[in-house]
C-alpha cells in the first residue's frame, strides 16, 4: 500500500511541475531541434550498425496519427556491446497541419517531424509498459508517453508529441509486452 501511495504523490508532484512549468511559460518554446538519443537510437545510429532482426508488432492510428512498433536487434560488430535489443516506435502524422503547441519541448521537436522514431531499449520495455498503465511513462527527461482526456468524449494517448485518440495505455502496454515476448524468442 505504502509503495502505491509513494509512486501515486510521485507522479502528481511530476504531473503538478509539468502543469506548473506551463503556466510559468518556461515549457512553452522549444529552442533547438536537437535531442539527446536514447541508448538504443544511438547504437543504431551508428554508421556500421545494421538491423540483424526485426519483427512487427502492431499499429495504433488515431484521427491525428498512426504509430508502428517494431521489435529489432540491432548489431553493430566493431564496437563493444556489439548488440542491442529493443524496440522502435515510428511515429507519422496524417493531418498536413499537426497541433504542436505541446507544453513539454521534447513533444513540440518530435511533433514538428513529420515522420519521427521512438527508441526503447529492451531493459526498460517492462518499466514502460507498467507506467504507462499508471497513464505515463517517462521515456527520456521531459518525454513522456500519456494518457489524455478531452472532455467526457475524447480519450487517447500521446506518444512523444503524436495524438493517437480512441487508445487507451492497456493497448500500448499490450504492444509493449507482445515486443518483449518476441525478443526473448529471437535469436541470439
């Protein structure tokens, strides 16, 4: 019960700063378009890694957006780890004049993309899938995966930016959970 209440006040004072920080007017302009890659994103960024396995996984598409998930080994022999494990999110708009007055920077950069890729390493897919489930899930600082409410009709998730609506976390975090069965199965 104890660690319910902790990780519950923890997230509020998160939701709150975020909330706070809006207000304030620091979150509201993003300066540069630059953001730090996750592990995975820059060990398959690298110019002699190479995807040595992948797997789709499944699409989500709201009225807004549409994102794809890919469970893939990305391999990369002349560095030390030479291989990694996780997924990818890719993310694509299908409006030609996305809503990117997002209040974190990070969501404003990855929604300005018009085609745009989240990267999870394979040691955080469960901790994502069962914050998600909670309604957020912090990918990178200021990232976040979210749960939203629009009114009584409207209901959805953000990823990075990317409004997917009529989905809720459970169908993420099944997603999430399918890509960690697949790799766990995948050749090593």
């Amino acid at each position: 019960m104890r660690k319910i209440l902790s990780l519950t006040c923890s997230l509020a004072v998160c939701l709150l700063a975020g909330f706070y920080s809006s207000v304030v007017g620091q979150d509201r302009v993003a300066t540069s378009d630059d953001l730090p890659p996750s592990p995975l994103e820059a060990f398959a960024g690298r110019p002699s890694a190479k995807v040595v396995w992948s797997k789709l996984i499944g699409r989500m598409e709201g009225k807004e957006a549409r994102a794809t998930m890919t469970a893939l080994i990305v391999e990369d022999t002349t560095q030390a780890p030479s291989r990694m494990r996780g997924v990818r999110i890719d993310l694509e708009h299908l409006v030609s004049s996305p809503n990117c007055d997002l209040i974190y920077p990070a969501w404003a950069i990855m929604c300005r993309r018009a085609h745009a890729a989240v990267y999870i390493e394979d040691g955080r897919l469960e901790e994502v899938s069962t914050w998600i489930l909670r309604g957020a899930a912090q990918l990178r600082p200021r990232e976040y995966i979210s749960e939203y409410h629009r009114g009584d009709a409207e209901t959805g998730l953000i990823i990075c930016g990317y409004t997917l609506s009529n989905h809720q976390p459970v169908e993420l975090a099944d997603l999430i959970d399918t890509a960690i069965d697949k790799l766990r199965s995948a050749p090593r």
